[in-house]
C-alpha cells in the first residue's frame, strides 16, 4: 500500500537528519567541559552547526505544515474523542501483552487510518505542540537580543533556555521511542524501508 | 545582522560608560552639577575647577586689558561631578600637582613636572595591603602594555586619577559595570587618534577581529574584554595581566562549562554568596545567562532517569519480543 508520498519522505529524511545534528550538537553545548571540549564536535563547531541545522530545520517545518494543510496528510493527525481513551489504552495493551499472545493490530493501517491512536496522540503532541514551543525558544536563544529580559523577575533567556533544552529532550526521548516502535512492523525492517521507499507492508498483505 | 548587533552594542557600551578614562564622558556628568559630595577643599579645588570644569574658560588679559574667552583643550577638562564621584574625591587638586598652579598663567616649566603613579601613594601601605598594589604592578610588568611604557603607558591610561572609580567589586548593576569597564578598553582600542599615541600599528576593527564570536553583541555586553584577553589572578582584585591578542582566550568551554572561568573573574566577587536553587554557577544567572555553565542540577538528574528508565522499557519489551520469537520457531 502507497502510503508516503514523495513529499512527506523527503520532509521526514530531513527532519531525521537535522534532528540528530541537533541532538548531538545541542549535547555538546550543554555538557562539554573545559576537560572534554574536543569532545564529540566542540562547542564553537556545534554553535554553527546547531544554528544551521536549526534553519533548515525550521524551513522543513514549514514545509510540513503547509503540505498538512494543502493535502490529505492533515487528517492523518486529526484526533477524534469518540473512545479516545479506551483506544489509548487498547493499542498500549496490544504493545504490552497482546503482540506476544500472537493477537492482531488493533487499529490495522490503512489508507484511512495511517496512525494508530497512541501513534496519533504523540505524534500530534510532538509536531504541534513541542516542535513550535522548540522553535520558539531557539529562536529567542539565537537572536537573544529579541527575548523579552525578564519575565515576573527571572531572566527571560533562563526560561526560554530550560524551555529549549526540555522540548529537546521530550523530543529526543520521542525520537529513541520512535525509532523503537518501527521495529515493531511485520519484520523489524519493513517499517523502516516503508518510509524509504512509500510503500507499507502489513502482517496482512 | 550581527553585524549591526554588534555595532549598536559597541555604541551603548560607549554611550553607557562614564568615567573610565580622561575622554570617557556620561551624558549624567556633562554640564551639570549633581554632586552630593562635599569636599573639605571645595573651595581650593573651585579655583581649578573656574577653567577646568569646562569647555570654555575665561581669563583677564593685562597687557591688553581685555577679557578673553578661549577652548579648554579636552585633555584638560575634569569635569567636576565625574571627580566628586571618583576614587579620589577627597584630594584637593595641589595634593597631587605643584601649589605653582595656583599661578595664573601657570609656569610653563609646570608641564615636565613628573606625575605619580599609582605605587606612589598605593604601594607599601597596610590600609592599601588587601588590594596587592604590588602584585597589581608586577602584573602589569608582565603584561602587553608594559612594552608601551617608554612610549608613554602608564596606569592612568586606563585609571585616570580624576574620574576612575572602582566598579565591579560595589557594582549592583553588572550590565553597566561591564559596560564602564569596557569602554576603559575601547577609549584607546576603538579610538584610533589615541590608539596612535602609543603604537604604529595599523588600526584594528573590534567587531572585525571578534566576527568569530558568535552572538558578538550578546558577549560585549554580558563580559568585559578583560575576561579573555587577561591571566587570571585569584590574588589580586581584577587581574592585570593583559595578553597578547595570540594568548587571548578562544575556546568557548573555557566560560561556557561547569567550571567556568567567569566565576573567578566577572562573578568572583558575587560568587561568595553562592546560590543554592540547583543551578550551576548560579550567581551568573542574576545578570546573565551562559549556556553550558549554567546547567541544572536538577533537571540533569531527572532527564538521567527518563532516559534510563526509557532505556530499561526497550530492552524490557525487545527481551520478550526475543523470547516470543524463539517460542513462535520451536512451535
């Protein structure tokens, strides 16, 4: 089944690729010390690398929202409350015990439903509500001069730092899970090679 | 961009700065008189202060029987309420230069009189002992401006007697200390008509030179050149050694880590009354923000275990996912 149209595979190979730059990067910032400063790329090499891969990575989002609005793809991400909860829980339990029993997928991917409901929830939470909030503040931290000084008398750039470095890490987390769940396909490569080549194989076909 | 940041920010900086070195001048100086101080030599110091405190004077010429009024050369200017708020607001004016002064018009051999220095009043006193006026001098000895000496460097290049007044050690706004110190520096290094007064070399471009640094305004307005270009010296207040340019602090870890070096110069005299509220360096961040030095305690433990206990779920459901398997095949 073609399910990743040329667009979103281009969009989601950028956005891995920039994302990882940013992760190492953004590590090597935060904890390289004077002892470890060769460490990894350094802090001046992951200055400039960060702020480049951020631009571009900021562009892609851009990229990935207008195509969410201009095509299908949008309804993808659209989350409906009929069950909403009950079909969280029924997909984590399929994830804890029901794969292992050797029960089937209990939401199968189809056309209509590219995303099961756990899949849909984080993946919503990670690309509209941490993505911008990620943007946002690294925006503020890479042109300090516009970030607001002080907020109720804390340094703006404090909280938009603390902000920047835990939607990076709820995403990095997010990233770690992801890529975990993909081995979860038919074979552990299947899912992988999907979103490489468009085409989805389920336990189905 | 940057580019214009960094410019604006220079000019602040110079704009922000008051009473660094002889040309240095704040707007809050200028012209009025603000002074709270009261000398006990006011009076004494007024006669001075008649044709100095300003930019025109006027004076009685005899042999023509006229009243002339005449341009103070700049470098003679000492603005009144810039000296009652200096170091030295105590001193009458003759305390330091010749009673012949009081002379008008002065003496011309008065000009090759020989100025103190520092270490004259300073050195070998056990009221100055705390601020190791010596080792500041053997500092000095030491560093790059030493070599100008003979072309005419002396500490009131940078500390001019009548106007320096100690900053960082008192400051409660670190912004504009910094940006006071500063311009002690850029008087000379960004002024290239006194920049010549003691060296042939070519003029140098502040923002040019430092185009590496990234977020360059952010940085000349948060530390003080000294803080790369000086060897620090926990001994002495602020450290005097400046460095050649080659030997001038590059590597951003050098501040921007755990074990930041600005805790022992910007913050050395803050980091005393250290903050507990699980910052690193914490005291930076009443002024500042410097990524990697101000790393939470806190949020490191936390992000440590969601990412362990992450981990552990993974290898948990990848073991039974294992196990499962081999069941499937034997079956």
């Amino acid at each position: 089944m073609y399910l990743y149209p040329k667009w979103i595979r281009l969009w989601h190979l950028i956005n891995a690729a920039m994302f990882l730059i940013l992760i190492v990067t953004g590590l090597s910032m935060q904890y390289t010390d004077k002892e470890n400063a060769s460490y990894v790329v350094g802090f001046a090499k992951a200055v400039r690398l960060h702020n480049f891969a951020a631009i571009i990575l900021i562009l892609n989002y851009i990229l990935f929202v207008t195509g969410n609005l201009l095509t299908n793809n949008g309804r993808y991400y659209r989350i409906g409350r009929k069950n909403f909860i009950s079909n969280l829980k029924k997909q984590f339990v399929y994830y804890s015990i029901g794969m292992f029993k050797g029960e089937k997928h209990p939401f199968p991917v189809s056309e209509e439903r590219k995303f099961n409901p756990l899949q849909k929830i984080t993946y919503v939470l990670a690309m509209y509500v941490a993505f911008p909030l990620l943007i946002i503040s690294g925006i503020g931290l890479l042109l300090p001069e516009i970030t607001i000084t002080t907020v109720f008398g804390i340094s703006g750039l404090i909280l938009t730092d603390i902000l920047h470095i835990t939607m990076g890490f709820c995403l990095t987390i997010f990233m770690i899970i992801h890529i975990y769940t993909c081995t979860l396909g038919s074979k552990p490569t299947s899912l992988f090679r999907g979103i490489i080549t468009g085409y989805h194989v389920s336990d189905e076909d | 961009m940057f580019r214009i940041f960094s410019l604006v920010s220079l000019l602040t900086l110079l704009s922000l700065s008051s009473a660094g070195s002889s040309t240095v001048k704040s707007e809050n100086f200028v012209g009025k008189d603000t002074a709270t101080f009261v000398s006990s030599f006011e009076a004494d110091n007024n006669r001075c202060f008649k044709c100095h405190g300003q930019e025109k004077y006027q004076y009685a010429n005899a042999t023509l029987g006229t009243q002339v009024t005449d341009m103070m050369c700049v470098e003679r200017i000492i603005h009144k309420n810039e000296f009652y708020s200096s170091n030295h607001k105590s001193f009458s004016c003759t305390d330091c230069h010749s009673e012949e002064y009081t002379k008008f018009p002065h003496p011309g051999q008065l000009r090759m009189e020989q100025m103190y220095t520092c270490l004259d009043c300073h050195g070998g006193d056990v009221k100055f002992a705390k601020y190791h006026f010596e080792e500041i001098d053997s500092e000095y000895r030491k560093s790059i401006h030493f070599k100008m000496e003979n072309e005419g460097f002396t500490c009131w290049k940078c500390h001019n007697p009548h106007t320096y007044k100690i900053s960082v050690r008192t400051a409660t706004n670190l912004k504009e200390t910094i940006a006071y110190d500063n311009a002690i520096c850029l008087n000379c290094h960004s002024d290239y008509s006194r920049f010549q007064l003691l060296t042939d070399r070519a003029e140098i471009n502040i923002i040019k030179e430092h185009d590496w640094l990234p977020n360059q305004a952010s940085h000349f307005a948060s530390v003080r050149c000294i803080e790369c270009h000086t060897k620090i010296n926990n001994n002495i207040p602020v450290s005097h050694l400046i460095l050649p340019k080659e030997q001038a602090v590059r590597r951003c870890n050098e501040c921007h880590s755990q074990n930041s070096i600005l805790m022992a110069s910007l913050y050395k005299f803050e980091s005393k009354a250290q903050r507990h509220d699980g910052f690193f360096n914490g005291i930076i961040l009443n002024s500042s923000y410097v990524i990697g030095a101000n790393r939470n305690e806190y949020l490191n433990y936390i992000s440590l275990v969601i990412f362990f206990v992450v981990m552990l779920v993974i290898i948990v459901h990848i073991a039974f996912r294992l196990k499962n398997r081999s069941k499937n095949i034997k079956e």
